[in-house]
C-alpha cells in the first residue's frame, strides 16, 4: 500500500439531520475512493459532538454553527475554545406546523403551545427559541417543550397537529412523499467540520478535501439554476 493514501479509522461525528439529508452522498464518494479508511459515525446534538471532539472521543464532527454561544459560551466562535472549523454546507431552516394551522410571520401568529425539540445542547433547538424570543421556553413564557429523539417522530407529531418544530428542509426533501404540513422558511444555518487544530490525519485531510469538493459543485449547481 502506498504510503500516502489515506488509511486506517476516522471517527467522524454529526447531527442526525446531517448524517440523514447529506453524508451518504458525501461518504460514498468518500469511501469508493479511500476504501482503506474505516468510518466510524457518531451522532449528536452540537453540544455533546464538540465535547466529544474536544475531549478526543471523536476525530472531527459536522455541528451547526448557529446557536453556538449556549454551547461555546460568550462570542460562541470554534477557535475560541481550541477548535478549527471548516464550512460544509447551509441549511435552509423550516419551521413546520400542522396542516391547517394559519400563516406564521412572527411567533405570535402561532396557536399550538407545543414545541418539539431534541434534548438541550441542539443548536437548532437554541435557534427556535430565539426565533420565539424565549431563554427558556417552559420557564418564561409558558410554551411546552416536548423532547423527541428523531425528526420522524417530530414530523409525525405536528402532522397530528399536537406541536411544532424546526426542522432542515433537506430533510424534508428526503421524504418520498410530500408530508401534509405548513412550512415558513425562518433561519439558514451554516455546517461546519470541526477538529481539533493539532489533529492531522491522511483520512481527516481526505474528508477535508471531500468537502471542499462538495461545496464548489453545489456552488455550480446554484449557478446553473
């Protein structure tokens, strides 16, 4: 085996809505051309993958970049707590309400008191309670908070019309058949890869550059439409 190609394990961490709506496309090319590296995937909420990649349980991670001063603390910028960050994608952020909810402009034009969220430490989360104007939804105001462990089961929810979410449009994309909900699109949120910045690694370097490579081409692909 040649000495320069990549080789051996990468554990790689990510969002769920991450690993769904756009690693396998990533991974495969990955993988077809660097057969030698053994991905090992990890999923998270934003806080617990930068802890992991701070703490060395974790090679590199793909975390949202908004909401990060909950996670980072004042500033919430990666290279203030030991991290280098690489943008990977954007995702369009939807917030999806039951099918016969009225138009949403602003939080007060919502009716169900119900929001569904992953645990606290999701930037997505953080980035919700913003977009209502809220610290903390139970506490201040008087919104319920309904922790769900997967975006299958938040849609199946609002789609019954007990709650709302956030959720990436990418992975309402996946979805064979269009899902019988109201969206408004209320955010865009930048992906980043993040490692510690005294970790090298052929196999890390390769994803870098797989990611590099993803960008221009969705770049070209915007550019065509």
């Amino acid at each position: 085996m040649s000495s320069d190609q990549p080789a051996g394990v990468l554990r790689v961490g990510a969002l769920e809505s991450t690993a769904a709506a756009r690693l396998p496309s990533l991974l495969s090319v990955y993988h077809s051309r660097w057969p030698q590296v053994e991905l090992e995937i990890s999923i998270g909420t934003s806080c617990s993958l930068v802890d992991d990649v701070l703490m060395s349980r974790l090679d590199c991670a793909f975390v949202a970049g908004a909401g990060m001063e909950d996670i980072l603390g004042v500033g919430g910028r990666f290279a203030e707590c030991g991290l280098s960050a690489t943008r990977a994608c954007t995702e369009d952020m939807l917030l999806v309400l039951p099918p016969n909810h009225p138009p949403v402009e602003c939080p007060e034009d919502i009716h169900v008191r119900t929001l569904a969220a992953f645990s606290k430490g999701c930037s997505y989360r953080s980035v919700l309670e913003r977009w209502l104007g809220i610290r903390d939804a139970e506490q201040e105001t008087g919104w319920k908070v309904m922790e769900l462990a997967s975006y299958h089961t938040m849609l199946a929810c609002v789609a019954a019309g007990s709650c709302f979410a956030l959720c990436p449009k990418s992975v309402l994309d996946l979805r064979r058949t269009p899902l019988n909900v109201r969206t408004r699109q209320i955010a865009t949120v930048d992906t980043y890869l993040i490692a510690r910045p005294a970790y090298s690694s052929g196999a890390y370097e390769a994803l870098l550059r797989a990611v590099g490579t993803g960008i221009r081409v969705a770049r070209e692909n915007e550019a065509d439409r």
